[in-house]
C-alpha cells in the first residue's frame, strides 16, 4: 500500500498517509495536526526540477559556522 506525503499550509506540517489507491481517490486529505483541509501532496522520490531554487528552511545556521543557533 502505497504511502503519501502532504505538506499543511495553514501550519507547515508535513505528514503521512498510508492507503490504497482506490482509497486516495475518496479521501480528502486533512492535517492531523491543526485539521486543515488546505494540504498538498507531496511527492516521494521525485525531484521537482526546472523551476528555480528551492527555498531553504530557516531555523538554524550551517554547520561548522555555530554561534547562532541558540
Ligand atoms: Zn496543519
């Protein structure tokens, strides 16, 4: 049974959802989290090129530079 990722927008939470095919089709997904309906699918094992950088997600400072990170 295939796995699917989505990513809430309305928290920034990514999760997880194990269900068949013919089950992604009924599901409406929802964040477990915060309850949102408004998710995207994430995609596993696909690289979503030729569009630009992807953002990097802040929070801490790159390795061997320490110093900033609390
Ligand atoms: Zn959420």
């Amino acid at each position: 049974m295939p796995t699917y990722a989505y990513l809430c927008h309305a928290c920034g939470r990514p999760f997880e959802n194990q269900m068949s095919i013919r089950e992604k089709e009924e599901w409406k997904p929802r964040c477990p989290v915060c309850g949102s309906a408004k998710v995207e699918q994430q995609l596993f094992g696909f690289s979503v090129g030729g569009g630009g950088g992807t953002p990097t997600p802040g929070g801490c400072c790159p390795p061997g530079r320490g110093g900033c990170c609390g």
